[in-house]
C-alpha cells in the first residue's frame, strides 16, 4: 500500500507547491478561504488556488 501524503513548502517560494501538488506526490493541497484566514506564510486563498490549478491543467 502507498503511504499517502500531504507536502508543502512556505513563504514566497513555496506557493508552486501549493498548486502543483503532482509534483511531490502530495493527494491535496491547502488553502484559506480569504486573506484574513491563512495560517502560513505563502499561503494562497482558495479563489487564487482554483484559479490558477484550472490554468495550469
């Protein structure tokens, strides 16, 4: 069975992480729902997160 796993890098440079999860073989990725509401540097809002996934895909 293959471990599943949540990976994602902080601040500026950690964002790609955030929307390419494929990458580091990670099954989701986080977001907050507005400004006011992220919990870590780099985090995106969820609007921003969907946008730019549906881009890229």
């Amino acid at each position: 069975m293959d471990p599943k796993l949540v990976t994602m890098a902080m601040g500026n440079l950690g964002k790609v992480t955030r929307v390419t999860p494929e990458l580091t073989h990670s099954f989701l990725t986080f977001a907050a729902l507005d400004e006011q509401s992220d919990s870590a540097p780099g985090q995106l809002q969820i609007d921003q997160t969907r946008k730019i996934i549906k881009e890229l895909n």
